[in-house]
C-alpha cells in the first residue's frame, strides 16, 4: 500500500496577532491540520529571508509566514517593513525558478482563528498535491566552467594625464589604477605611467574602504560607467562622505539591458531552477565575488557566522543556494551593476543575473535609482502604507 504524503508546514508568525489567532482556533476546537509546526516571532519584520530558506533546507515542504494586518502592528511599522522586503524578495525566488506556490503571505489578526484555520487547511491541501520540496540534483557534467580573465582596453595616456594633474595640484594623495597585474596605488605624479590601458573587471571603488588606503589619504579612482553609482551608495551608507572621492572616468557607457534576465525567466520555473542548480553547483564558496564587491563591507559576513551557523559553510548544493540568495538579497537596492562579481568569478556564474532580477524590481516597484542620489532612502530600509502587492493573504 502506497504510503500517503503528508507535508510538513513550517509557519514563521508574529506574536501578537497569528499566533494569538492560533491559539484561538484551538481554545475554541477549530481543528486544523497537524501538518503545521508554529515558530512564534516577535513581529513579522523580525522573519528574516533566511529563515525561510533554511526551512526547505532541513525538510518543509512549504513555509506560511503571517503577521498583523496593514495598520495593526503592535511596534507601528514592522509589519510595513516585512512587506517591503517580501516584495523584493519573491523576485529574486522567481528568477532562481523556485516554486512560489510553496511559499504563503498572510496577514491574520488575533481574533482571526478561522481565517488561520481556513489557511493552514489551504496551504496544507495546496502543498499535499505539489508533493515533497526537493532541491534539484545537481547535473553531473557541471563542474570546472571557468572562464577567460576580462580585458577592456582604454585610453590610458588620458587618465594617466588626469592623474597627473590631479596628484600635482594636491587635490588628492592617491589614485587608484589599473596596473599590470591588478590595481594600483600611485602617489606621486611621475608613477602615473603604471597606469596600464587594460580594465580588468574590479570596482576600484572595493578599495576605498580599506584601513591601509584610507590611511593612504584623499583617494581618486578610476570609474567605468556603472562604478561611480558605488560612490553613490557608499555615501548613502556613511561610508565615505559626500564628495570625498574623486573621479577619473574611463570607457563608454554599455547598452544595459535585461534580455538575458528576460531569456531565463521565459524558461519554466522547473528548468530554471534546475538550471542554476547546475550553476551553484559549482560555486567553491571561494568568496571572490564578495570580496571585490564595494557593497560587500561588512567586517564579519553572515555566511562566516558559526553561532548560529546561517548558512552552511562547505560548498553543498542547499548551502550554495543559501548563500547565493542571501548575497544577491543583502545587495537589494545596493548593487551598482558593475558587473565585478561576474569578473571574479573563477567558474564563471552569471552572479548578474540574479543581481539584475533584483535590480529591476526595485526599479520597477519603488521607481528607485541606486547610483542616482545619495540622499536618496534605501527602498529596503524604509517602507510606504501604498506599497502594492497581490500575493499576501
Ligand atoms: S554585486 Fe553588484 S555592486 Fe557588487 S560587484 Fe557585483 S555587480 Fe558590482
Ligand atoms: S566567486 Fe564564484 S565560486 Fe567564488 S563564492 Fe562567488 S560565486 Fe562561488
């Protein structure tokens, strides 16, 4: 006799109103299915993305999270942020082909007992016919892509000239250059000729944070189009002051486009997610792409983080996916497109496109232009009570 599948159902609620609002439907015999496995958290702002992840990491089939209503949220505003986040969030999911249907929304008060009962029994049933969650096996023959290292050309004798001018007029101590064998550091204005006509793909801007260059003094980098909007957002964050950095800007704008995002989500959100499985698969967790990235600054990253552990350290296939969310989605509102990420890969996964997938959301829905203005609110650090989706309950 065929075993009947019983999905397992984590559902991440807010403490004063879904849970309030389950323990209602059982103080008053409202039954529900036994599937569900409540994690009762302080707000619905408090449930971080990667406990989501980390669910249909360790065996649920599908995750329900709920909070209090727009307006109703016992700290004013959480319930505000968790739906900002969860707007950016889901397409970054879509993009990665994960099946959305095994992920619920909901708003549900405390006195709302048969609307969580009515709920569980939706997810429960909705679940049961998708089947168990598994994260698609690897495909065998993926491992050892790599790449070509990226070479641009660029007019040298005018940056170096630029340079020159800039470091004779003491409007800055250091330039930070293309050299021959990665970026350098020139202070005085007869060591400009080290600055070689070759990009090789970094956001000099990553350098700007470092103790060593800012003890270096007032720092001009050269900037290919999309790297000055870093300086943007850097100051944005507090990490360099408004028009501390100055600018040698190189090479012609490209034409950005999203054909490439638009090529894969046009596959079915299986393929897609079978896709990348073969992509992340064969991501070393050598870090490189955080570590030319100029957004990348935290002094301790959640994926070094071992108490608790976040996200699992080796290169397995449900760490590699963790990590590749949770880095694209910290980028949020951040990512400049500079495309140093994708450079530095060392086995060559298009890092951009899910970069690009988020890029666009925030464009779309909150009309946010990262590189534009400093001033500028983060679209994921504010909220709006117009902020409009359809996918919450
Ligand atoms: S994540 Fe964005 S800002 Fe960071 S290196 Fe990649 S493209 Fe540049
Ligand atoms: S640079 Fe490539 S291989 Fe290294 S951690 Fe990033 S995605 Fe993985």
């Amino acid at each position: 006799m065929s075993e009947v599948f019983e999905p397992r159902i984590v559902a991440f609620v807010c403490n004063w109103c879904t849970y309030l609002g389950a323990d209602l439907a059982g103080t008053t015999r409202l039954e529900y299915p036994a599937n569900v496995r409540i994690v009762r958290l302080p707000c619905s702002g408090r449930i971080d993305f990667n406990l989501l992840i980390k669910a249909f990491e360790i065996g649920a089939d599908a995750v329900l999270v709920s909070g209090c209503h727009p307006g109703d949220c016992h700290y004013n505003t959480g319930n505000y942020h968790a739906r900002r986040r969860w707007m950016l969030f889901r397409p970054l999911l879509e993009v990665l082909g994960f099946d959305m249907r095994r992920l619920h929304f909901a708003w549900i008060s405390a006195a709302e007992s048969r609307k969580f009962q009515q709920t569980v029994k939706q997810v429960v049933e909705e679940t049961r016919q998708l089947g168990p969650y598994q994260y698609p096996a690897p495909p065998t023959d993926s491992y050892g892509a790599g790449r070509e290292p990226h070479k641009n050309h660029f007019d040298a004798a005018a940056a170096q000239q630029r340079a020159r001018e800039m470091l004779e007029a003491k409007e800055v101590d250091v330039v930070i250059g293309y050299g021959s064998s990665g970026p350098v550091f020139i202070r005085r204005p007869e060591d400009v000729d080290q600055i070689t006509c070759e990009e090789t793909g970094l956001n000099l801007a990553a350098y700007l944070g470092r103790k060593e260059v800012r003890a270096m003094g007032r720092a001009a980098i050269l900037t290919k189009p999309m790297d000055a909007g870093a300086l943007v957002v850097l100051e944005r964050e507090s990490q360099i002051e408004s028009g501390a950095v100055k600018t040698i800007p190189i090479g012609e704008p490209g034409k950005g486009d999203f054909s490439d995002l638009d090529a894969l989500l046009a596959l079915p959100p299986a393929e897609r997610m079978a896709w990348w499985a073969g992509e992340f698969a064969r991501c070393t967790r050598c870090y490189a792409c955080r570590q030319v990235c100029p957004m990348c600054y935290c002094e301790r990253c959640i994926a070094d983080k071992n108490r608790p552990v976040v996200i699992d350290t080796s290169p397995t296939p449900v760490g590699n996916f963790a990590w590749h969310v949770t880095r694209a989605f910290h980028l949020a509102g951040r990512c400049v497109g500079c495309g140093a990420c994708n450079h530095a890969c060392p086995v060559g996964i298009d890092l951009r496109l899910l970069n690009m997938a988020v890029h666009r959301a925030v464009a779309e829905q909150f009309d946010f232009n990262v590189g534009a203005d400093p001033k500028a609110e983060s679209p994921i650090g504010c909220w709006a009570p117009a902020d409009h989706e359809e996918f919450i309950r």
